[in-house]
C-alpha cells in the first residue's frame, strides 16, 4: 500500500502561524476534503505537501517511487505551447515515453535502412507495450472532450483562465499518481463536467486530497475531512454532512469543558486571595495548578461567522426587462429575440454551458454591454451592484480600511444604526489586527470577501452575481445564502454550484448554446434528474470525427512506420469492439432506477465508440496503400 505521512508540519507567514506540527497519514484510496476560512492556510498546506512551496519545518515520508500530482487554483502552463503538448508536458513517465516512440519514430521513418535508428525504435515501441502507453493520447483527448476542450491545437495563451484550468485538470487527471491534489477543481466547470468528474473520481485508485467549496461536490467524493482551523487539524469521518455535525458537537463539547474550567478557574482563584496563613507551604502543588489552569483559560478557537446586517434601499416593483433582445458576440449568438421581465423579489439563477453567454447577459442587465437589437428598460428607483467574476483592480498598495473609507466611513444598517468601516471589517472577519494592513498579503478568498463588503455597503437593491461562490470559503458562503434568503430585493446569479443554486433560485435560466435558453422554475438538482432521466433512453448522435484530407502527392504504398500503425489498428480496434461489447452487457443487468450507473456507462460506451469511429477513419485512410 502507497503511504505518505505528513510529519510536524509547521509555516508561518509574516507574524501568522498558518499551521503548527501538523501531522497526518494519507492511505491509498482516502478521499480526503480539506476545509477551512479563506486566509486560513489551505492552499499554503497544498503547496508544501506538493512541495511545490515546501514547509518551515516538518517532514514528508514516503517510498521512492511515490508520486503526487498538484493543480493548483492558477496552473502555470507553457503559453506558446500547444494543449497537447501542455498536457504532456507533465511529470507523469507515461508522457516521457510517448514523447521518446513519437522521436524513434521520426528518425526511423525518415532512414528506415538505418539498424541503430530501428534499434532505438524497437526499444521505444517494446516500452509503449509495457507501459500500455498506447491509449494515452486517446485517454486525454477523452478527458478534454469531457472538460470541454476540443480544439486541441490551439495555443494555451488563446485561452480563456477556465479553459487554461480545465487544461490543468486533465494533464493532472491523466497522470494517475499516488496522490491527487486539486485545488478547486470545479471552477469554471460546466455542471455536466463537474458530475462527469465525480464520477472519474469514483473509480481512481490513488488517494485524493481536495480543497473545494462545493458541498454537494465533497458530498460525493469525500470519505473524510480535514479542517484546517487556526493553525490546527481536526479530523472527521464522512463527507461534508457528516462533518457538519461531527464539527457542531467538537464545538460543543470544547466550550463546555472550558466552561467547567472557568468555575474551577474562580473557585480556585477564590482560595489564593486568602490570607497567606491558609495556603501553607504544603499546598505548593496547589498553587502550581492554579498558574497553569489560568494560562490554559480561553484557548478555545471557534470560527467567527460573517454577519451581514447592512440597509438597502426601496424597489419598485418594476426592476428589469428585455424585450426582443438580440446579441452575437464573435461570431455566436447569445440572446435571439430574447424576452425577460424581472420583478421585485425574484431569485434567478442562470447557468449551463462556459461561452454560451452567461456572463454577458449580466453585462447586458448590468448596463455594461449594448443589445444588438432589442430593449432592455430598467426601473427608476434600481440601484445594481455587480459582483463581477474577475474582481476590480484593487490597489495592492492599498490598506484595507482605506479601500472601504473611499465608499464611506460609516453606513446604516437595517436596523438603523450607524456602523463604521472598522465594525464592518470585524462583521466580516477582518479583525482590527488586519485593518491596516496592505491589500496585497491578503489571500484570494479575502480579496474576493473584502471586494463584496465593499458592494454591500453601496446598499443595493439588485444584486447580479457572476460566479460568486468561486474563492469563497463554504462559512462565508453559508452566510452569504442566509442573507440572500432575507434580501427583500431582486437577486440575479450565475453559478455553476448545485447547492448554492438550489439555495437561492427559484427560477433557472440555463444556456444551452446557440442561444437557446431553457427555463425552469424549481430546484437545481431537480432539473439536473430530470435530464439524468432522459439519457438512456435519448438516441445519442455522434458527430463523426474530423479527418484531414490527405493528399496522394502520387503516393503508392505505405512507409514502414505506416504499415506499423495499419496492422495495430486492426487490434485495437478489436479490443475496442470488445469493450463495448461488455459494457452494453453491464448495461443490461443494472436495475433501471440506478441513473448514475446507467448514465456513466452511456458515457463510456459513448467514448468508446468515438474512440473506435476515430481509429476506423485512419484504418481505412492507410488501407487504400495496402
């Protein structure tokens, strides 16, 4: 069994203990979600068990051969590098011996009366064999197909941050190692490519260690969680529920023990303020418990929980509406004779495929992009803030105080009462140790809390949120649903988290592509059923792969890397017939009501056949030389 044991850990920051002597073992198949508030050290304590950033101090032990593959929240790939070549770009030794056949065989092809050259090709090939390298390439291609990429050639600084992610997530995910780290691994994923990931994940051998705001994500894939808490570990067995109320009674059970050592603590204390005459020299022992019970006083930590208690101002009950909006944006349709009214109190959620144009229609509404045709009227008394995906340009050099003095030095809350910027920070889990600090050695999570303090205190009466659960910790996040459940405005979202969805929105707007827009008024995840649903008995079409067009150039008979390739097709695609084969076999036997199963093996027998369609295609290409 694969084992890494994490030793005594230890990091600071500046004056912050990010985490102290922090040691746990990670076995093979654990499933581990890794849960703390935004500044908390989460993806420090990625980076040095990666050792990508490694620790203060601490060991890691494991064997020789052990391997850990890391995205990080931000992957670093080669921009002027193609998506495959990115994708082997990485430390997995399956890549290095693909890159080692794909240059034998150039050189052989290229001299194939040359011994040393069909030496070093042999030797490359036996290695393939060995490695069963040979379905790599059609294994990433599966992958990114699945993270919806599909124009392989493009260069990585063509792309989009989520697409560039997404890249991340199938170098790491081909790579199979003994440990997979991923940090927020469903940002920027389709809710299709999120379950599609779930399932993947399912079925992975190694160990998994995630740090993950989606809770219905965790619900699924994680067998234990790991709470990282003011530079301390707590460990829980479960998935995300049953760490909420494993997590309530550790609490509970901490609070009320110190409360019984308080009482000791005054009973105690009660005894030294006697006269010296009753403490005799003989209770000595005594007095050393009493020093050491009051320096143990008050050391329980409990996470502090942002409080949202700010005014707004009146809405009309005419907020938005768009009357036969029509919009293309490079070449694609985003909205074609689009009708919306938008009235006071509604919850809308907006979600569906990355660039079918999510975001643009908050741009439209938000009045930050123009309609190509249509009309978009807003109500007089709307006053918008706009939770932008991409955070504004904070001055890094900035304090944070500062940053929030520049929209005022005291507002009104609900109640009525006048608050100022510093109770604000401390409401929102900035403690006055942090006030003046510089923006700039804040985390990502904390930019992006500072960044919708400041929105707030504008006191809007429309909220449009664009992907707002991104590099929120879950605390924030709960009490971010809390206070849209008591928001008397209008709420507008897009967002790719079940949970958050299913929290908020009452009606979905979901995008399709091409802009075709489907509603529907309920739950998120009910709809996301009743499409698993209609999946297996839906007549999947397949679009038939792309084959270029070769050019005879008075072309007679195959090379001999050609005739190489021919005769393996052959067996390959026997063994993908084969495959199929036994997955509809499987198909058959599983009970019908069990939709996740049917789907994933719809999914893989729909991969399967694209994989054979592709290797048909250049089967009968080489074929007319034989």
């Amino acid at each position: 069994m694969q084992t890494l044991r994490i030793e005594n850990l230890t990091k600071t920051y500046g004056d912050k203990t990010l985490f102290q002597d922090a040691s746990f073992i990670i076995n093979e198949h654990d499933r581990i979600g890794l849960i703390g508030t935004n500044g908390s050290g989460k993806t420090t304590f990625l980076n040095a068990i990666s050792g990508f950033d490694p620790a203060d101090s601490g060991e890691l032990i494991a064997p020789n051969n052990y391997r850990i593959s890391y995205l990080k929240q931000q992957p670093e790939l080669d921009p002027e590098k193609t998506i495959m070549e990115a994708v082997f770009d990485g430390a997995a030794p399956v890549f290095q011996t693909i890159k080692h056949y794909e240059q034998a065989l150039t050189a052989y092809s290229n001299d194939p009366e040359n011994e040393k050259l069909q030496k070093r090709y042999d030797e490359a090939e036996a290695k393939m064999n060995q490695e069963d390298a040979w379905s790599a390439d059609s294994d990433i291609k599966t992958i990114l197909t699945q993270l919806h990429i599909n124009d392989w050639h493009q260069k990585i600084k063509t792309l989009s941050g989520g697409q560039v992610k997404r890249v991340g997530l199938a170098q790491v995910l081909i790579q199979e190692p003994d440990l997979l780290i991923l940090d927020e691994p469903t940002n920027h994923l389709d809710f299709d490519s999120i379950a599609w990931l779930e399932n993947y994940l399912a079925s992975y051998k190694g160990a998994l260690l995630v740090v993950t705001h989606d809770r219905y994500f965790l619900d699924q894939i994680a067998n234990q969680i790991v709470e990282l808490s003011f530079g301390k570990l707590y460990f829980y067995t479960g998935n995300y529920q049953a760490f909420v109320d494993q997590k309530a009674k550790r609490v509970e059970r901490e609070l009320t023990a110190e409360h019984k050592q308080q009482q000791l603590y005054k009973k105690e204390l009660a005894w030294m303020r006697t006269g010296a005459k009753a403490r005799t020299t003989k209770q000595q022992a005594r007095i050393n418990s009493f020093n050491e019970l009051k320096e143990n006083l008050n050391k329980v930590q409990v996470d502090g929980k942002v409080d949202i208690n700010l005014g707004q101002q009146r809405l009309g009950k005419k907020v938005l509406e768009l009357k036969h909006a029509s919009l293309n944006l490079d070449e694609h349709t985003i909205l074609k004779d689009f009708d919306l009214l938008i009235q006071a109190g509604d919850r809308i959620g907006i979600t569906g495929l990355n660039g079918a144009g999510k975001s643009s229609l908050l741009n439209v509404l938000a009045g930050k992009l123009a309609l190509d045709s249509g009309e978009l009227i807003t109500g007089e008394t709307v006053k918008i803030a706009y939770y932008q995906q991409k955070t504004e340009d904070i001055p890094e050099d900035k304090r944070v105080i500062s940053y929030l003095n520049d929209v005022a030095q005291t507002i009104v809350n609900k109640d009525g009462e006048h608050v100022s910027t510093t109770q604000l920070l401390e409401q929102f889990l900035f403690p006055r140790s942090m006030h003046g600090t510089l923006i700039k050695k804040l985390s990502g999570g904390e930019k992006r809390r500072l960044y919708l303090l400041k929105l707030l205190m504008m006191q809007p009466n429309v909220l449009i949120l664009d992907e707002p659960t991104n590099d929120l910790d879950i605390g924030t996040l709960t009490v971010l649903e809390d206070y849209l459940d008591q928001f008397q405005g209008t709420v507008i979202t897009v967002s790719h988290d079940r949970y958050f969805l299913d929290k908020v929105a009452d009606l979905l707007l979901i995008f399709e592509g091409n802009a075709k827009i489907t509603r529907h008024y309920g739950l998120f995840t009910d709809y996301l059923k009743k499409e698993l649903d209609k999946r297996p008995a839906k007549k999947v079409v397949k679009e038939k792969p792309v084959v270029k067009a070769v050019k005879p150039k008075e072309k007679t008979k195959l090379t001999y890397a050609e005739q190489l390739e021919f005769d393996k097709l052959e067996q390959e695609i026997e063994m993908l017939d084969e495959k199929l084969e036994q997955l509809q076999t499987q198909m058959g036997e599983v009970d019908g009501s069990d939709y996740p199963k049917l789907a994933s093996l719809q999914q893989e027998i729909d991969d399967l056949n694209a994989q054979s369609e592709q290797k048909m295609a250049r089967w009968e290409e080489l074929g007319q030389y034989v």
